[in-house]
C-alpha cells in the first residue's frame, strides 16, 4: 500500500495528534481521539475532507509557524508561549478568524481511521501516513 503525504500537523505527542493529511487522494483534516476514561491517547483517528480554500488557510497559518520556528532554532526568539513572530501575529490572528472552527474534524461526514505515520517531520510537519480500517475485535 502506497502511503498518504502528511502535509503538517499542528498537535504532537509521540505521534501527529491533529493536522492535515491525504486520505483517497484528498487533504483530510484528522483528531487523535482521546479516551477519558483510560485517559490515554488511542490509536484511532477521525477524519474530514477539507475544501482547497480550507487547505491554503491551513497552510498559511502553519507556515508563519515553521517561520518562527526556523527563528527559534537560530536563538533569535524565545519559546515565551508564542508560535508566530511578532510581525506575523496579525495575519496570523486573522487566518484564525477565517479558519474558525472549520477545522474540527468531527461532523455528519467524518469517519474513523487507524494510521501508521512514518517520518513525522517536527520542523517541517510533513512526512507520510498510511491510513487502515478501524477492526473490532
């Protein structure tokens, strides 16, 4: 099975919690779910397919991120609780605004998935995923 581009992810704990990805040759937004009652992450996903426009806000917003990032790394900005850097902090406010809530992952057209994600890429937020059924056993 040929793997799926993950395009960026913008939560992270041991593997991409939330972000974009393709799915059926799509951008699909996904959301780890998370058990409550286990209180521990699963390994089941929930995916939405997102629209182009969707799409370049997302990625508009992700790269002012990998912006400050690259800032970051240099030792130019501190890790103060800001992602974007102070000159980018409008527009990133704005692509906040129109994103809205259009990326919750859950809706009427959602469904559930497992992944595999292969070469998550920290900086970037790129690498690969392959996307499998959900069994129950």
């Amino acid at each position: 099975m040929t793997p799926d581009r993950l395009h960026f992810f913008w939560d992270y704990f041991d593997v991409p919690n939330a972000g974009i990805a393709d799915f059926r040759g799509r951008p699909h937004v996904f959301h780890r779910q998370f058990d409550d009652d286990a209180d521990e992450w699963t390994d089941r996903y929930i995916l939405r397919q997102v629209d182009d426009e969707l799409f370049t806000l997302a990625r508009a917003r992700h790269d002012l991120f990998r912006k400050w990032l690259v800032q970051f790394h240099r030792g130019a900005v501190l890790a103060d609780g800001q992602t974007v850097l102070a000159q980018d902090r409008p527009r990133y406010l704005e692509l906040e605004r129109q994103i809205g809530r259009r990326l919750d992952a859950a809706s009427d057209r959602s469904f559930i998935m497992r992944a595999d994600f292969w070469r998550p890429d920290l900086a970037t937020g790129d690498g690969e995923v392959r996307w499998s059924k959900v069994t129950e056993s």
